[in-house]
C-alpha cells in the first residue's frame, strides 16, 4: 500500500457549469492530492490535508493540476495521415485515410504507430480516450497491449464494414468473429474497455449493422462507436443509399445502434427533432471541432445538444483533427460556438474535456474529477509555458489563466501528465518512475 500526498494549485469542473452554476467550479489555490494504489483517496486544502494525514510523503508541484484529459473520438492508424491536404470528408477518406489503414494489416506497423499514438496521448495530457482502429484485429491488438503496459483507460474495437474498399472488407462472420475473440480476449484486463464499432452507415450492410446491434444487446458492458450525420456529402450518400430512411440517425435506430451506450461522432447537421430522439435513446456526441472545420464538414451546435440534455465530450478526431492537444481543440470549440452565436466558458470546456467527456464514455464513475475512489489521472499545467502565454497569464484571474492556456496552449503547456499517480509523461524529459 502506497500514499502520496501531490502538492500544488488544483482545479476540477465536476459537474457541468451550464447546469450548475458557479458550484460547480472546485478550486484550491494551494491544494493537496492524496493518492493510494492509484486512487484519489482525498483533495481538500493543504492546511487542512496536511493536518489529517500527519507523515505523509508530499510532493511539490509548480502549475496547476487538472485531471487527465479525456479524448471522446480519434483515430489511431491516422496519425501518420494528419494535416493531409485537399477534399472533404468522403473523397479525404479515399484520397488519404484508406490507404493509410489498409497498411495495418502489418502487425508490426501496427505495433509502431500504437507506441507513438499513446505517447502522443500522453505528451498532450490524454490519458482516456475512445478510439478507432482499423479493421485489422491486429490493429486492436496493439492499441490495447500498448495501453495495457503504459496503464491507461483505452476503449476500442474492431471495425466493421463489410462494404469498405477490398483491402479493409471484411465479412459479418468474419466481423462478429474477431469481435467477440477480442472481448474475450481483453475484456476486464487493465483499464481497457471494448466498443463494438462499425465504421458509419455507408461501410456495412444492413445485415452487418443488425449483427453489430446484436453484439451490442449480448455485451451489456460495452459500447457503440460510430461516426452521424458529420458532412452534408456523406448525408446526401446515405440518403441514396436508404431512401426508405427518415433521416441519418434512423438508420442507427432501426438496427438498434442507438442507445444509451451509443457514441455518436460529430452530429453537426441534426434538427431539433433528431437531437431530441439522441436525447430519449441516451445517446452521447463526440464534438470535435478541428476535424469538422479542416474537412468544412460544419459547425456543431452545443446550445441544441444542451437544450436536449446530451452528454457531450470534446474529441481531437485525429487525424482529420489537427492537433492531438485537447487545449489547442477547446480553443477550436470556442470559436465554433462564437460562430453558433454562443460563449464556450472555460470552465465549461474544461468540464467537457474531462467530466464531461468521462460521462459520455461511461467512465465517470472512474476518471474525471479526481473525486476520492477515482483514478488518479492528472495533468500539471504551465500557464507560463511559452513566453507569451507568461505575458498573457501574468497577475491574471483563473478565468483568464484558464482560458489563456485554451486559446494559446498546446502540448508545452502540458508540463507533467501522471496515470494512477504514477509520472507518465514529463516536459522536461526527467526520468519516469
């Protein structure tokens, strides 16, 4: 059993500012962290933790600890594809993206790009994330024994599509198959998590999106990852290929692919009538502003989603994102809403990426607000990392510091990032524990 105490300016947004108001900003100018076997087992003051757990081994932190950053959509084997030029999302997809992936039924590629993935991860303040592979179920293999060693909260899946380009086809039997040897496989190891992923619409045929709502009714604990309603292209494409559909999201449910485990990514173009079935189905939305803005894809519409009461995450959505810092994609996010004709708080958006988007992927019971018995995932920040972020910051309230490092930080603002208590990234390239 070991306890460590972290010393340091601590900030956590529990629960969502739009609805609670100003409680529910949890701040401690000058804050101690205490953590056990990788769990929060008290914050609080120091004065006052210090008085209650006398002996206690502390360690002094210079920024500002915030909890791990929670990624709610990017795709692993796009790393190596970010800030392709030209096209939107469809002929992107075949210009760039699907090549790029047929190349990871080389498990060692694999293996390579999953290493560096993780580390980018990390280097940037994630520490949970839900991603896409490919359809390889090597490429799920690696994703998950590369998280598994460096102990972070992964959850992903196989893709499905039955219907993609020749070399990323596979079969529903061949789907359902690797499937479910891959939640056999992984299911309850680490801190890994499994979601049943069909690519979107147009990659699978009906039968393999009902065989993929069927794998979701018999694995009561795991997802659904999929991409709705993202750019107006692809809504016109599967208005042609279901002209018997309502609309985009009915074709999710009616293979019963929408519910409360379900993960829609993007959802820009939904009407109100839309988000309100979102809504009732229990649905959550990955909101990832840079992808949506580099492919001219839309803007998405928070104040829809909020007057409908959807969870929302931030997603990178790498690599249509452009940037793997949750920091640089909340300052995207603001700018999104200002478009929208609305203001993304900080606190807010830092409640989105982390909370927030811990909700969403139905982890919130173990990350996110480094709340006792949770998961002891943290970020430490710099807001003087770059000397105009110093000049920015100085004597500034936590408002602006915070929004200050939204706008202008990127991964240097990301001095340490730590997994279950333990140093998993460090600025300064100092040894890791």
């Amino acid at each position: 059993m070991t306890r460590k105490g972290f010393r340091a300016e601590i900030l956590t947004v529990p629960e969502d500012p739009a609805l609670a108001g100003p409680e529910a900003v949890r701040h401690e100018s000058d804050g101690l962290l205490v953590v056990e076997d990788g769990l929060v087992v008290a914050r609080g003051p120091f004065e006052t933790m210090a008085a209650r757990f006398p002996g206690l081994a502390v360690e002094r932190l210079a920024g500002l600890i915030v909890p791990g950053f929670v990624d709610a959509h990017i795709h692993f084997p796009q790393t190596e594809r970010i800030a392709s030029h030209g096209a939107q999302l469809l002929e992107w997809l075949e210009r760039h993206i699907f090549p790029a992936e047929a190349a990871f039924a080389d498990r060692d590629h694999s293996d390579s790009v999953a290493g560096f993935f993780l580390g980018e991860l990390l280097r940037n303040g994630t520490t949970s994330a839900l991603v896409f592979p490919t359809v390889h179920e090597g490429s799920v293999e690696a994703l998950f024994e590369a998280a598994l060693a460096r102990d972070m909260r992964i959850i992903s899946g196989k893709v499905l599509m039955d219907l993609g380009p020749p070399d990323l086809r596979d079969s529903i039997e061949e789907g359902r198959a690797a499937t479910e040897r891959l939640i056999g496989r992984w299911r309850g190891r680490g801190r890994l998590g499994y979601a049943v992923t069909p690519r979107f619409a147009l990659t699978s045929s009906d039968a393999q999106l009902a065989d993929a709502g069927g794998m979701l009714r018999e694995h009561p604990d795991v997802l659904l990852h999929t991409h709705l309603s993202e750019n107006l292209g692809e809504l016109a494409a599967v208005a042609e290929r279901f002209p018997d559909a309502e609309d985009y999201l009915s074709v999710y449910e009616r293979y019963g692919l929408a519910g409360p485990r379900s993960v829609f990514a993007h959802s820009i173009h939904l009407n109100d009538g839309e988000m309100g079935r979102l809504a009732g189905c229990g649905c959550a939305i990955a909101f990832c502003p840079t992808s949506n803005l580099f492919l001219g894809s839309g803007l998405f519409d928070l104040a829809l989603a909020d007057r409908h009461g959807i969870p929302v995450g931030i997603g990178t959505d790498v690599g249509a994102g452009t940037s793997f810092s949750l920091l640089a994609t909340l300052g995207e996010a603001y700018k999104v809403c200002q478009m929208r004709g609305a203001s993304l708080d900080p606190f807010r958006a830092l409640h989105l990426a982390t909370a927030g988007g811990a909700r969403a992927l139905r982890i919130g019971d173990k990350v996110g607000s480094l709340e006792p018995g949770q998961e002891a995932d943290f970020v430490l920040l710099d807001s003087e990392a770059t000397p105009l972020l110093a000049r920015r910051t100085r004597g500034a309230s936590l408002f602006d510091r915070l929004f200050a490092l939204q706008v202008l930080g990127d991964d240097r603002a990301v001095a340490a990032t730590y997994v279950a208590g333990r140093p998993a990234h460090r600025r300064d390239g100092g040894a890791i524990e």
